[in-house]
C-alpha cells in the first residue's frame, strides 16, 4: 500500500478528493471530512473537533483527535463561570435513543483557551513583531479561544493523539500515516505560506477557520515537525506533489512530483 496525505493548501484543489484510489490509504486534517474521502481524519483544533464530532462523523469513521481525554461521569459545569457565554461551546448533553426515549450522555470532553492566555499572546507577538498587521494578528490568537464541552457517545472511533504532541495538522497527519509502515508517502496541498502573504487555505473564510482577509503564516514550525518526519522514517520515500521541478525541502528521502505524474500512477 502507499499512502496520500491531504494537506489543505489550494494547490490540492486541482485534485480529486471524493474518489476512492486502488491501492492507496488516504489521510485528510480537519475540515477535509466535509468533502473528502479519507480512511483517517486528523483533527488538532479545539472548534474543529467538536464540529466533526458534533456532525456524527466521528462515529463511523476513524478520526485522530489531539487532547481529547475523556472524563467519566464529570460535571463541568463549575467551569463555565470563568468565561463569557459567547465563549462557551457546549454540545448536547440530552440525546434521543433509538427505541429508548431521552437519555442524558455522562462522559465528556472538555478543553480550552481562556481570553487571558489570547490577550497575552497578542501583546507578546505585537511587543516582538510590531510591523505585523495587529487586527490579522489578534485574529489568530483568539482563534478558538473559550469553553469547548463536547459530550460523548458510548461508541465512536476517536483514537488519542499520543505523539506528536503540539504539531500543526498536517505534519501530524503525516507522521501518524507513516507508522504503517508503507513505502511511499504522497504530499498533497501542503503549501508553505508567508506571513505578509495572503491566507492559503481551501477552507478559509468557512466555519472555524481564519477570515478570507486574513494573512499567511510563518511556516518555519510545520517546515521543522516535517523535517522531523523525514529523519524518523528514513526508508520512506516521500513524494511532495507541486507543481515544480524541486521539493520545497531538500531532504534525502524526499522528491518532488506533478499531479499530472501521480493521476498517472493513481490510474495504473
């Protein structure tokens, strides 16, 4: 088997995603469940996977969550008075069995960014980096700020992230998919992006994503969680598909390949 691991850089827009390829395990990160087929789906934000969970996704197909300890039995209603109720995001406790009436779900999980913690944040990037576009930058740094409560079913097919840890979605995607073991690793839509550079991203401007207007990020942290994985899978080779003739990293194991030459090997 070889593996595509769907990054969501624009770049994989020219690609189909709804198909099904003979022969290949596919991974997707976050919102790539709304209109991908994928075998596994990596989520690393908070608002993100209480979507996908909250959509019924989660209980039929394998996702990977990060942070996503389940409590048993916990009440976590004593938290809610340390945030705002526009920063609370709770998902049903109450749902309706089949054949078997209402019934309150008890085990949950609970995660958070308190408005604190963002503000700090923002002031810290702006004390450093005071050129930077101050409305862009308070924008990411709220980003998913506040209570997310997602309450859970007794069933569902969300594996723990044990490691990596703290990884952006699409290196982490990747480094899970190569634990399986297979020989070739294909790349798609992972876009390196600038800071001063228009947001790359399909799902931008769309539920629990940056703005359309917003700017680019400094992408040295994805470049070294990639480099990273290259180093720890040596025997895989990795194919970053572009459309160019060199890989944007340099590495030994890593070549660079058109979609053009893929659809070829997709189709064979």
């Amino acid at each position: 088997m070889s593996v595509l691991v769907y990054g969501n850089g624009e770049s994989r827009k020219v690609w189909d995603t709804t198909k099904s390829y003979t022969g290949f395990t596919t991974w997707g990160c976050n919102a790539a469940y709304r209109d991908c087929k994928v075998d596994n789906l990596v989520a690393i934000d908070y608002a993100m996977q209480q979507e996908i969970y909250k959509s019924g996704y989660a209980y039929t197909h394998d996702c990977h969550f990060a942070d996503w300890a389940t409590l048993e039995g916990f009440d976590p209603e004593f938290m809610k008075a340390n945030y705002p109720p526009e920063y609370i995001f709770e998902t049903p406790k109450r749902n309706q069995g089949s054949g078997y009436g209402w019934y309150d779900r008890t085990n949950c999980v609970v995660q958070g960014k308190d408005l604190e913690t963002a503000e700090n944040n923002y002031q810290e990037i702006i004390s450093q980096f005071p050129h930077l576009d101050k409305e862009d930058v308070k924008r990411k740094c709220y980003k998913d700020a506040g209570l997310y409560i997602t309450w859970l079913e007794d069933h569902d097919r969300v594996r723990y992230i044990e490691y990596p840890r703290e990884w952006c979605a699409g290196a982490t995607a990747m480094y899970l998919a190569c634990q399986g073991g297979d020989e070739n690793v294909y790349m798609l839509g992972f876009d390196l992006s600038e800071h001063d550079e228009p947001i790359n991203n399909i799902y931008k401007g769309t539920d629990n994503y940056l703005s359309e207007e917003s700017k680019g990020f400094n992408t040295d942290n994805w470049v070294t969680q990639l480099i990273q994985t290259f180093k720890d899978f040596p025997d895989t080779q990795f194919h970053w598909v572009v459309d160019s003739e060199a890989s944007p990293l340099v590495c030994n194991n890593v070549q660079s390949i058109s979609y053009e030459a893929l659809d070829k090997i997709c189709s064979t």
